[in-house]
C-alpha cells in the first residue's frame, strides 16, 4: 500500500482565505468559543420555561448569560448576521426565531436582506449568484 505524503496544511491560512467570501462566517473553533454561551443561550430556549422567562423580558434573560455587549445587542436586535460574527452558530440562532414566531425562511431571509418571496426565488433558483459574492480582497 502506497503512502501519499502531502506538505503540512497552515490551517490559519486556509480559514483566513475563506473569511474572504462576502457574507461568509466560518464556524471554526475560535468562534466557536467566542460564541459558546450565546449559543448556550439559544439551545436554552428548547425548554418551555426558559422561552416564558425569556419573552416576559428578554434584558433580564439575557443578563444571567455571559455574553458580551456587542452579543446581547445583535441578539436583542436580532441580527443575526451579527450574531453569526460574534460567534453564534445558525442551528443556535434559529431557536431565537422560532421563539419569536418565526419559521426558518422567514429567520434566513433578513440575514439576505431580501423579503421572504424573493429569497424563496432565489433558492429555487438555486441560491445566491457567486457573481460578485466571490472574494472581499479582489473585488468578484
């Protein structure tokens, strides 16, 4: 049996090229980290109990987490773009939509900035052009 040798990969290297897609948060272990309690948040919302404390008054809620400023306010905002930069995992994230009323195409149609009907299209269509969305440093 043959062996193959491949050069060592710089594993930071190749995550840094993929931060190059516009719109695009890997989920690697460094956010992972940075948004382990923010998603701990969001998988707390499972239980009933937790969604009935967290809908009576959600600055309360949010206060017995430890999450940074920037986290509580893209969560408050529901931003979850935001949310997803700091950290947050979009598995997390839909348990904060689904709370509030919202199923999955509506959650990930305010992350396209698109209304429901036409991000719909778009993925029928078979998802956002690569035209344009390509790479932040060379402009496509």
């Amino acid at each position: 049996m043959q062996v193959l040798e491949r050069p060592p990969i710089d594993v930071e290297a190749y995550l840094a090229d993929l931060d190059d897609i516009p719109g695009t948060y890997i989920f690697d272990a460094k956010r992972a980290r940075a948004g382990f309690h923010m998603n701990q948040f969001a998988m707390s919302l499972m239980k009933e109990e937790n969604r009935t404390r967290w809908k009576a008054d959600e600055r309360s809620y949010l206060a017995e987490w430890t999450l940074s400023d920037e986290q509580r306010d893209a969560i408050l905002a529901r931003d979850y773009n935001r949310c997803l930069e700091l950290g947050g995992n979009i598995y997390f994230l839909v348990k904060i939509a689904s709370t509030d009323g919202l199923s999955t195409l509506q959650c990930v149609s305010t992350m396209s900035g698109l209304d429901i009907e036409s991000y719909r299209a778009m993925m029928i269509a078979g998802g956002r052009s690569p035209d344009g969305n390509r790479s932040i440093k060379e402009k496509r």
